[in-house]
C-alpha cells in the first residue's frame, strides 16, 4: 500500500505557493503554444491548405487535394517519437527544464515560419514540400515537449495532488484551442472569405512568435524538477535511457500507448475534424460553428482539471475508465445531433464529448509517470505518449474523411472511435492502479511492469 508521504516528494501543501503556481504556469504554456499552433494548423488543413497547396492533385481525381491535405496532420506525428527519444534521453541527463525551452522555441519557429511560406501558385512542387519539412519540425518538438511538462508539473507536486498539477499540461489542448478558436472567428468576421483564403489565414501562425516570447520568460524562471536534482545528487542518471527503457520497461510504454490512442482520435474530432465537416459538408455558417467550438473547448478545460483532481480521489484507473465509457456511449448521438445542421446541436454536441475527453485526459501526466522509474520516466512516458498519438490522432480527421466518403454515413465515423475507445479501455484496466507510488530517485519499485494479473 502506497504511504501518504513517499520518498522524493515534496510536502503536503493545501495551497499553491508563488513558486507552485510559476511551474503550473510552465508547464501549461508550453503545452499551450503547442497546440495552438497545431490547432491553427488542423484548422488550415481543413479549410485552407488544400487550394493554396495540393490544389492539382483535384484534376485527375476530384476530392484527392483535400484528403492530402488531411494527412500532413498525421504525417508530423511519425516524427513525434524521435523527439521523444531525443529529448527523452536529454531529459534524462541533462534535465527537463532545459528539453522544455529548446522544444518551445523549436515548436514556434516553425510554426511561424508556415505563416511565411508561398503557395503553390508562387514556387510550385517546393510548397508543399516546405510545408511538410515545417510540419515535420511541429512533430519532432511536440514529441519532446509533453513529456517534460507533464513530469516538471507531477515532480513537483505533492503526492496528493499529482493528478490536479498535473492536469495543467494537459489543459494545454483546450486552452491552446480557445485561443486558436479565438483569434480564427475574429478573423473570420473581420474580413471576407476571399481575404481569409488569399493572406488572412497566416496571421495566427505569425501571432505564435509572441505567444513565444512569452512562454520563453515563463519558463525560464521555472525551477528544475526536483527528482531530477535528487537523480543527478545521487549520480543515477542513466547513460542508456532508451536501452534501459526498452530492457526493462517495454510493457509499460505499450500500455501507454493503448490507453492513450481512443482519447486523442476523439480529441481529434473536436481539433480538425467536426469543425470542417459542419462547414464543407453540412454548409454551416463558420463563425457559429467557431463560437461553438470556442465554448467546448472551455468545457475540456474544466472537465480536464476535473479529471486530474478526481483521479486523486477514486484512481487514475477508475477515471480512464469512466471517461471513455461516456466517450463511448456518446458518439452515434452525437453524429445524429450534429447532422440536424442546428448550430445549439453542434454546440452541445461537441460540448458533451468534452465531458469524456477530460476525464480520459486529465489523469495522464500522473499515471503515466506513476508507471516509469525516474532515470527513464522523460524517455517512457514521451515516446509512449507519442506512440498512442501515432495509433490514435494522427490520421484520425483523414480516416474520419474516408470513412464518410466511402459510407455516406457520418454514424461510420462514431463506429471507429468507440472501437478504438474499447482498445484503450481495455489498455488502461490492465493497469495496477499507480496513485501515490513514489517518484523518487532511488526506488525502482516501477521497474517491474506495473500490469494486473
């Protein structure tokens, strides 16, 4: 049974000091940039990229540009578990602070870079292939980037608060999206489509470089993680992170992988896909739908924080499970919603998954590295996380896309989440419960495969 204090965590506290709330604070700005900025760019993909970019692959077979333009979103997740390798093994002997700011800057530039970036018409085949070398860097630093916030926000926290501090990173995506959201529909009803499609679509992959700046001073002032400091005091780094990993810790990087794959398809929905769908295919109005959209994503911000602070009551396991059994039993309703055309169905819709989408988020940055001993947790939970975004989100919007096209039946897409939802479930029941184990340095009591028999 785990003790109520273990050893290499801070205190007990029942309120944030100044120096608590400045590694919340850093941890969620960097997992905010990162997707605002792949927001902005699922949002493009959907909209904008595939007549600026692909547009000649429509002359031989109509509907092919933007099926293309689908799986530049996936195609930078491929890359996401070589950053998580990178800055894993980084991570793991040099510490995560420092993973933390490289990744940040590298996730910006490139990210503002695409907003300079010619089109087709101006330079030809090199357009598209720059877009995708600039999407390709999103993903090498993505997989770099959750894997230290998530461990400087649950290194940091007191035992019995893992799963609420380390709910911060993970509220990254619905803040990340309300700013995305936010600036789109302003920008949507400040000016025409025409303007929005010729030059106004590159101004929120411009606005990244102040959102930069700004995370860069935040998290410079954030103090190491103190395992790591304990790790580096007691000279057990290691040398081989990934070899170690791989040795002796395979099942938990699949485990982690599985259980991740069902919430980020789902995520994805909400990302890329739905917003896209109720403009190009239901011919919905786009700033109701982004308003709409807007509100959900406030939704998955509190029912994240949710989640991470119920997982300290009833188990990280228990509320996995809840969340994707909701996931689950919400999909086929609301594909019937959203196909009425009503804009309050698509928004209460989308608002309804986010309920799921918190609980099966919120827990993750505490199970996860609640599964990993400290001189491979960097290393594991990255490229775990980064393999279930692969399984899960990565071309989820172009499946979601064939599905419908080859169907006729947005019911089809609903089908594919909730089996993936079933693998997940299955994935994280087969988990022994991790709240409260310890995070110290000089335990290797989660070497062993953390598995229920």
């Amino acid at each position: 049974m785990p003790s109520s204090q273990t050893a290499g965590a801070p205190p007990r506290r029942q309120r944030m000091s100044q120096d608590d709330r400045r590694v919340v604070a850093g941890t969620m700005v960097g997992t905010t940039i990162e997707w605002y900025d792949f927001f902005i760019f699922a949002q493009a993909a959907g909209i904008v990229f595939a007549n600026l970019y692909f547009k000649p692959l429509d002359t031989d077979s109509p509907g092919l540009a933007q099926l293309v333009s689908w799986a530049t979103i996936g195609v930078s997740f491929f890359f996401r578990p070589l950053g998580a390798v990178i800055a894993g093994r980084l991570g793991d002997r040099v510490g995560r602070k420092a993973m933390l700011v490289f990744t940040l800057v590298m996730m910006g530039a490139s990210t503002a870079l695409i907003g300079l970036l010619p089109t087709y018409a101006q330079i030809g085949v090199w357009a598209p292939v720059l877009l995708m070398v600039l999407r390709i860097l999103q993903g090498f630093s993505a997989g770099g980037e959750w894997g230290g916030a998530a461990l400087m926000a649950v290194e940091h926290a007191p035992v019995n608060k893992r799963g609420f501090w380390g709910a911060y990173p993970q509220i990254g995506v619905p803040v990340g999206m309300i700013l995305a959201t936010l600036v789109l529909f302003l920008l949507r009803l400040s000016m025409s489509p025409e303007q929005f499609l010729e030059w106004g679509w590159r101004i929120p992959f411009l606005l990244s470089v102040a959102l930069i700046v700004l995370g860069y001073f935040i998290r410079s002032a954030v103090s190491e993680s103190p395992v790591f400091k304990e790790m580096v005091e007691r000279k057990r780094e290691s040398a081989t992170p990934l070899t170690q990993l791989l040795r002796t810790n395979k099942v938990q990087v699949v485990l982690a992988a599985v259980i991740f794959i069902g919430n980020n398809a789902a995520g994805y929905l909400v990302i890329a896909f739905l917003s896209s769908y109720a403009q190009k295919t239901l011919k919905m109005e786009a700033s109701p739908v982004l308003l709409a959209t807007l509100l959900a994503s406030f939704g998955w911000l509190v029912f994240t924080l949710y989640g991470g602070a119920l997982s300290d009551r009833i188990g990280r396991v228990r509320t996995f499970q809840i969340g994707y059994v909701l996931i689950f039993a919400w999909m086929i309703p609301m594909f019937l919603l959203i196909d009425t055309r009503n804009i309050w169905a698509y928004g209460t819709a989308i608002f309804i998954l986010t309920v799921g989408l918190g609980l099966s988020y919120g827990p993750m940055s505490a199970m996860y590295a609640e599964m990993f001993p400290a001189s491979v947790r960097y290393s594991g939970i990255g490229i775990g996380y980064a393999l279930g975004s692969i399984l899960g989100g990565a071309f989820a919007p172009l499946l979601a896309e064939a599905l419908f096209k080859e169907t006729g039946w947005s019911g089809s897409i609903g089908l594919y989440i909730m089996g993936l939802c079933v693998i997940s479930f299955i994935g994280v029941t087969l988990v022994k419960e991790t709240k409260g184990v310890s995070l110290a340095a000089d335990t290797e009591e989660q070497a062993e495969p953390a598995v229920t028999h």
